[in-house]
C-alpha cells in the first residue's frame, strides 16, 4: 500500500497544514509534542486518542479543532494526514500497525518496542506496507547538535579519534517531590529504572549522535556499569563503541547522578577529540567551543533537545516524501540493539567480580553487592 498522504494534501491544497493524530497523551507529549505541534505552522493537531487518561483542552492550550477520542476507530475517522505516537513502549507496535491500516506515514517515540525481536518485525511490516516510519530522535535537531555535524562533516578537527557523550543526571529524583522523608517513589524515576536504565532510555539519544555524526557504523561494543540501586539494569553506565572508521565513543549515562538529593544535579556534555583540535559542548559551565591551532571560536549554545525542529523535519517529510535527518526504524533498532549489548557486557562484568570477590575472600566479598 503506498500512502497517498505522504506527498499530497488531500482535497485541502499543497499549503494546508498537515492534519496530525497523536496517539497516547503521557507526560513528554504533553509538554513537548503537544506544543511542538501546535506551533508548527505547516502542522494541524486534528485529534487526540487516549483511552485512558483526561485530557483537559485548556491546560493544553488545543483548539476547539482538536478532536479527544477514547475510541481507536473516532480518531482514525479524524481525516488524518499522519500520525504520532506518544503512547507507552508496549502499546507502539499495535498503534503503528493501526496507522498503516489507514495508510498513514508515523513519527513513533523511543523505543520503537522493547522487544527487539517485534521491533525487527514492525520495521518489516511498514517496507511491506510502504508506510513511512520515523523515530522521535530529538537531540539531531538542536542547534548544537547540528553544528557538530557540520564541523566533522568538513574535517574541522581533523580525524576524528575520540568521542564523550556525558548525560548524568537523577531523572528527577528517586523520592516524589524529592522528599526523602516522605519515602514515597517518584513514578518517572522507577519506570525509567524498570524499563532498562539511563543507557536504554536517554543513551541511545548519544548512540545516536555518535553514529549520525560520524556517518561511521559500530563495530564492536563494551559496557561497565555501577548498581546504586536494587533494580536490574545497572542505575550508572559506560558504554564504549568502536565505529568502523576507527572513532571510539565513550557514552555515559546516570539515573542515580544525586537521585537522592533535595538539590538537582547534572553532569552532561559532548566531547569531540580528532588530530587537529577538539569540539566541546558543556551547557553547565556554559561553553560550547571549537578549539583548534589557529584559537577558539565559539557558539551560540542550545538546549539538546528541539522537538520544534524536529516536527518541522516531519512537516518536510509529509510534504516532499524526504527524510532529510529525521531518523529511520532501521537506526533507531540498532541503537537500542547497541544499549542492550552494553548493559549485557555490564552484567557479564558485574558477575565475573562477584564470583573473584567470592572466591578470593573466605568471609565473601568485602563491598555489599547487589544479586541479581
């Protein structure tokens, strides 16, 4: 089936904005895409489809045009152009497979699934389909993360060797309200947690970058990670990567970066080290320079995320049937499948010294370590 949204603009003219439907309203759609939608000129939100919260038009600023279905089929009636979905992991597949149905081109969030091998199988449904799909990769389209490209795209640092991608931060704290005493778990945090760890839900943003920078594929990979916490995935990663044109890229990412104290912290900054200078963003200390043997010039800095150029990409795509940077299934799979394999070789790591501490001790291992 080929989607005759994607290049047209049905009976409404080549100028008309776009009609968008976005399925599952969570806490991201609400003060990202909702907003970013909406502000997107060459964008219309036509309808919202969550089954199981309230949405309250006025706390989200949607016009009396926006339709609020509990039904699937009332928002798949709305005269769609395209569809986004917002809706937790589970519910991705069964949302993307309603929208091919229809013949609608999708802008999925992160993670496409979390089992990769339903992940392998929703890609391969839409190129049967022809149905495009896109994954909700933020971070490409700030300014920052652009203008990286850029420099490495015309050899700004020469060859480049050695790649930092640093996002320590506490997912807004383990305790609600970030009040210890009341012991009460902040809900984002442990899902955050549950659903594989800092590495899995914000690393595979700088998996990304790293890739899309270098226009280099992965070749190998290796993982260390710290448990501060009782949960499966391990609370503090590294990630190494090893790319094809010799790059090595180091990601590193915390959910437990003071998690339990009453004041945020954050650590997050990208570093780009080649034969002939260096590229370093640090938002915290404010710097975002380009150093090399002529001097320092430097940038305007940004936020690292931008959902606004993003769905301008994506009012593109509708429009010219481009990708242009948006980022396709097939990375988005392999940037999960390479957040996996790093928590693997992190838990193989954590087992091999559990098993030295043991043997080496006769009172067992002399630091508390976690089972798994």
């Amino acid at each position: 089936m080929v989607n005759n949204h994607l290049t047209t603009a049905g009976d409404c003219g080549a100028d008309s904005p776009k009609r968008i439907g976005l399925m599952g309203l969570g806490h991201v759609a609400r003060y990202a895409h909702v907003p970013s939608i909406t502000q997107t000129p060459a964008l219309h939100l036509a309808a919202i489809y969550e089954p199981f919260g309230q949405v309250d038009k006025a706390e989200l600023n949607l016009s009396d045009t926006t339709a609020v279905c509990t039904k699937e089929d009332d928002f798949f009636a709305q005269d769609l152009d395209a569809v986004v979905v917002t809706s937790p992991a589970p519910f991705h597949g069964a949302n993307i497979a309603a929208a091919g149905r229809h013949g609608l081109p999708v802008l999925c969030e992160k993670p496409l699934t979390d089992d990769p091998t339903e992940a392998e199988q929703i890609v391969q449904a839409c190129r049967t389909l022809q149905q495009p799909l896109y994954l909700a990769y933020c971070y490409r389209f700030s300014s920052v993360a652009q203008r990286i490209r850029e420099l490495l795209q015309r050899g700004a640092v020469g060859e480049v060797k050695v790649m930092r991608l640093v996002y320590n931060w506490d997912v807004h704290g383990m305790y609600d309200g970030r009040d210890a005493d009341a012991a009460v778990h902040n809900a984002r945090w442990h899902g955050r947690m549950v659903e594989g760890g800092p590495m899995v839900d914000c690393g595979v943003h700088q998996i990304d970058l790293a890739q899309w920078w270098t226009q280099s594929p992965v070749v190998s990979v290796d993982g260390r990670g710290v448990w501060a916490v009782d949960y499966d995935a391990p609370s503090h990663v590294w990630g190494h990567m090893d790319h094809a044109d010799g790059t090595h890229t180091c990601v590193e990412m915390s959910c437990t970066f003071g998690h339990t104290c009453k004041k945020p912290q954050r650590d997050f900054c990208y570093q780009v080290m080649g034969t002939e200078g260096v590229i370093v963003f640090d938002p915290i200390a404010g710097r975002f320079d380009w150093e090399h043997q002529h001097g320092t010039e430097s940038f305007p800095l940004a936020n690292e995320k931008d959902f606004s150029g993003m769905y301008r990409a994506f009012a593109h795509a509708l429009r010219t049937g481009q990708t242009g940077d948006l980022c396709t299934p097939e990375q988005a799979v392999e940037n999960t499948k390479l957040a996996w394999q790093m928590l693997d070789a992190a838990h193989d790591k954590r087992t091999t010294l559990h098993a030295a501490a043991l043997s080496t001790s006769p009172n067992g291992p002399s630091v508390p370590v976690i089972a798994d």
